[in-house]
C-alpha cells in the first residue's frame, strides 16, 4: 500500500506533464501574441492620426481657421492677459472683436457685460458676418423707396390725402429710427424716394400689408382721427418701405400712380 503511494507515478507525471505544457503555453503564447494584442495595437495608433486629421478640416477645422484668423487681428498683448485671467479663448476673441481691439479693459466689460448670452462660448466666425454684411451692402447699392397707399374708398380731398401721407411717412420713420435705424441708411443716402399710389378700397389696403410684412417690409397703417371730412379711426393710408424698389414693386406693382 505504501509502495502503490510512493510510486513514481506522480512524480514522473508531474515533471513531464509540466514540461511539455509549459513548451506548449509558450509555443502558443509568441502565436497569440502577435495576432491578438500586436494588430489592434498597430490599429490603434493608425487610427488615431486618422481621427484628428480627418476630425480637423471638417467640424473643428472652420472654427479654428476663423480663431486664427480673428486672433491674427490683436496681438498677444490684448489676447494673453485676458487669457491669463482665466476667461476662455473664444470669449477673449469675442471681446476683442466686439471692441475693435482698443484695450484688454475694453474687452473684459464687453465680457462681462455678455457673460450670460448662450454662445459667448461658441468660436468667432466670420464667414457669418462676411455673409450678413454682403446683403446690405446689395441693399445700399441697388434703389430704395417708400410707397403711400391711398385709401381711395374714402373719398378724400386733396388736402386730407397730403396730410395723411405725411402721417404715414412719419409714422413709419419714426417707428424705424428706433426699432431698425439700419432699414434707413440707403434710403436716406439716396434722397428719401417717395412714391403716391392709389389703392381701390380697405380690402386692398389689409392685403398689400399683410403682403408687404411677409417678404419683411416695415409698413405703417394710418387710423384718422376724425376731425375733418371721414369718421374716426378711419384707415387712410398705407406705408410700406423704405425698401428696396424690386422688392416693393412686387407688393405694389399693379396700383396706379395717384
């Protein structure tokens, strides 16, 4: 009995049963080393060059060509100590630029100031303004007017058309001067065209405004007050413009001249 235990067997087992395994494991080991861990390893860095270059040009790449391009304007001096205060680039930019780069001071109130606007943090681009501003540089060069749209229905002197208009005019400037002073200037610069047209009745009148405000015109409706010739509240005469002429024309091209 104690002979069948202390035989050998065990021992012999167990040494060539642990060599050949351990010849074996690190056989196999080398193999899966290469092909598990060595390819997503060799993947991996490949990828991540990729990423980035590619990631770059599209969405990051535009707003940092426009950080760049906003940042060459002002010079490390306004850009860094802003920076150093721990306010973010994209901000320091927006302040710089909102002030025309006069002073780090200047820019830190704009900062302050516009803290809260929900994309003080988003980057200056200025492919956005560069577009804004090419439509009203258009609109300055081409012909602009205002039209008077008489209420012909009432049956109005000419006195009462004249004072009138001029309530439609002023109604209309006075409403721009201080909501868009911008719609204005080239119609200021170029004389104040006025046009007088007739309109046939108050069905016609309604129309041309609604018209006029949904391809954006500003318009002016005037309600009498009823001291001379018609009952009070009494719609008169329409304003609409200044504008530009191509534009107003197809809201009121087919009224005759009064």
């Amino acid at each position: 009995m104690s002979d069948g235990k202390a035989t050998a067997p065990p021992v012999e087992d167990s040494t060539p049963k642990g060599a050949p395994p351990a010849q074996d494991k690190a056989a196999p080991a080398p193999d899966k080393a290469p092909v598990l861990p060595a390819q997503p390893a060799t993947d991996k860095p490949n990828s991540v060059p990729e990423k980035p270059s590619a990631a770059a040009p599209t969405p990051a790449g535009t707003a940092s060509e426009s950080k760049q391009v906003v940042a060459a304007d002002f010079p490390s001096q306004l850009v860094q100590p802003l920076v150093d205060m721990g306010i973010s680039r994209n901000r320091v930019i927006k302040g710089l630029h909102a002030t025309g780069g006069k002073s780090v001071d200047a820019a830190l109130s704009w900062i302050l100031e516009h803290e809260n606007d929900p994309d003080i943090d988003d980057p200056l681009v200025l492919s956005k303004p560069s577009s804004s501003t090419s439509k009203p540089k258009r609109d300055v060069d081409s012909p602009h007017k205002m039209v008077l749209c008489v209420n012909m229905d009432l049956g109005m002197k000419t006195g009462k058309i004249a004072a009138q208009c001029a309530h439609a005019a002023v109604g209309v400037y006075s409403y721009l001067i201080r909501k868009k002073p911008h719609l204005l200037d080239p119609w200021l610069s170029q004389g104040q065209a006025k046009v007088v047209l007739k309109a046939p009745n108050l069905v016609e009148i309604h129309a041309l405004e609604e018209k006029a405000r949904g391809v954006g015109l500003p318009t002016y409706l005037v309600a009498d007050a009823g001291r001379t010739q018609i009952a009070a509240g009494s719609e008169t005469v329409l304003a609409i413009g200044p504008g530009p002429v191509d534009v107003i024309d197809g809201v009121t091209g087919h009224l005759k001249l009064l």
